[in-house]
C-alpha cells in the first residue's frame, strides 16, 4: 500500500513542540488561517491537507482513516517532526485519535475539536457512502455544496453570511474524488474511545454550543474518557468553530501546549 505524500504547510516556525492542525470535511487546511493568527506569536503551527482534500494526493484503496493516519506522520517525519501536540476537527479529529494508536510516541498531546470517538451510525455511514457516490458519479462536488448550512451555527448563519460564502468557496476548491475517498474513510472508521481511555497526555476537547453535528454530548463523552481532559464549550459556534470562533479554539489550543510542557 503506497503511503500518499501530503501536502505540509509550516504556517508559523516556533521553538519546542510544534501544534499541528488536521482539518474538517470538505475543506482544506486554510479552515485554521484565523486560528492560527490567534495563536502567541512564538508558536510552532504546521497543518496539512488530508487525502484527497486541498492539494494532497488520494489515499490508497480502500479508503481509511488509518491510511490518513499513515500519510500524517510520514509527512511529519519527512518535516522532522517527532513530537507535536496534533489537534484535528471533525475529519481531523477522527484522523488524530487515529494517530495516537498508531504512533503513541508522536502525540504528546490531543485537541478533539467538534468531533467525535465514537463510529457512524448505520444511517450515517449509509449517507457517507451515498455522498461518496454521487461524487463520483457526477464528478462535481454538488453533493456537498449544501454543507455550510448544516456546519455553521444558527448564530453564524443569521449574523455572519461571509462565513457560509467562505465555505463554499473552499469547497468548489475540492476533487470529487477527494470528496469520494474521505465519506469512505470516514464511514469506514471504528469507535476509537478506548484510544482516549489509554492515552496518557493531556486532551482538549472543544465543542461549538451550536454544534448539531457532533454536540455536546459527544464532546462530554470523550472528555469524560480521557484521564488527563479539558472541555471547552465555544459560544455562538456551531461544528466549525475554528472558523466560527477562532479565539476561543486558539486559546483553548495555547492552553493545551502549555499543559503539554
């Protein structure tokens, strides 16, 4: 199985342990820009498209989270990273607990933001591979341009309409095959909440108060399993709050590097 080689993006050179941003379903890495602006200026951020997203290769067949995992720490390696906090949001997160099983000795610390442990329903896994489908099929990404009304927040989507048009702009940015591989990956992923039972490090978990995709229970779940967790609701945003409220996940994000020292 041929280990897809990411696109990596140094957003900031800082010394010690560098943050790495994993982002959501369907956008790409620029989904952190207003995060990472937030973020004290001495820290290390590097992020990176996921399989099929931005300007990232396909995964390898069949599609997986773990072949996503694969993919993040080789690109890593090859950026001389060994050790990094990693924070992931929906996809990313997924993505992150993923690299936490598969190579405990690279995550010193876990941020879980607007996501889950837990698998896909049967519904839920039914739709994936529905929109993956439909993606391929019509070789347009159609089927997720509806998505930003579902992510963003009631708040977001009544005051702040330059939000869901940002969105859509990254979204017709995506491959269909891109979209295709991810809802197959994602479908396909196991409940991973014995990863957060064992892991020994520190874990953020933040959930958008508006976040009907994954919300607060989900969150509470998983910080509720991790030993070492800090729950951080963000007000007014719903399951981007990344782009929703970028200070708040910035400051959650800060919080959690300086646990990780």
């Amino acid at each position: 199985m041929t280990t897809p080689e990411l696109e990596t993006y140094t957003l900031r050179e800082g010394p010690g342990t560098p943050l790495v941003l994993l982002h959501a379903f369907p956008v790409d890495h620029r989904m952190w820009t207003d995060v990472v602006a937030a973020l004290p200026e001495e820290q290390g951020v590097v992020a990176l498209d996921l399989p099929g997203m931005g300007q990232s290769p396909e995964g390898p067949q069949p599609p997986t989270i773990e072949a996503a995992a694969d993919a993040t720490a080789a690109a890593l390696a090859r950026a001389g990273i060994t050790r990094a906090v990693v924070a992931g949001l929906s996809m990313g997160g997924y993505v992150a607990l993923a690299l936490a099983e598969r190579e405990p000795d690279l995550v010193a610390a876990l941020a879980l933001v607007d996501t889950k442990s837990t698998a896909d329903t049967d519904d839920a896994r039914a739709n994936r591979l529905r929109v993956a489908d439909a993606a391929e099929s019509s070789q347009t990404v159609d089927a997720v341009l509806g998505m930003p009304a579902v992510l963003l927040g009631e708040t977001s989507r009544a005051v702040r309409p330059e939000l869901t048009a940002r969105l859509e702009t990254w979204i017709r940015d995506q491959r269909p095959a891109g979209i295709a591989w991810s809802q197959r990956a994602m479908a396909a992923r196991p409940d991973r909440t014995h990863v957060l039972e064992a892991f020994a490090g520190p874990v953020t978990v933040v959930v958008g108060e508006e976040d009907a995709v994954t919300p607060a229970a989900e969150a509470e779940r998983m910080a509720s399993a991790a030993a070492q967790s800090r729950l951080v609701r963000a007000q007014a945003a719903g399951h981007l709050s990344a782009v929703e409220e970028p200070a708040a996940v910035a400051d959650a994000l800060a919080d959690l590097v300086a646990r990780a020292r």
